[in-house]
C-alpha cells in the first residue's frame, strides 16, 4: 500500500498539469486573438517610443 500513497501525489500534479497545458493551447487564437495582438503590439509600441525618447 506504501506504493499507492507514494504515487499518488505525481499522478495528481500530472494530471493538473495536463489540464493547464490543454487549457492554454485551447485558450490561444480564437475571437480574443486580434485584440490581445491589438493590445502587445500597444504595449511595445509605448515602450519602442519611451526608449526612443529618452536622451542620450
């Protein structure tokens, strides 16, 4: 029996882990793609122009 309780923490932790890489490769494209594309490219635009701005 000492066999079951060592492995069922691994198979737990396996299985969550499974579950959050199927969610996040589900989660990627979709409706929501364009605008968190909208949205990185805002962001290093802003940062593109700080660093621009900044003297030298």
């Amino acid at each position: 029996m000492d066999y079951v309780s060592a492995l069922v923490p691994p198979v737990v932790m396996a299985g969550f882990f499974i579950a959050l890489v199927v969610t996040m490769v589900k989660s990627q494209g979709g409706a929501n793609k364009a605008k968190e594309d909208a949205a990185v490219d805002a962001v290093i635009a802003r940062a593109e122009a700080a660093r621009q701005a900044q003297p030298k």
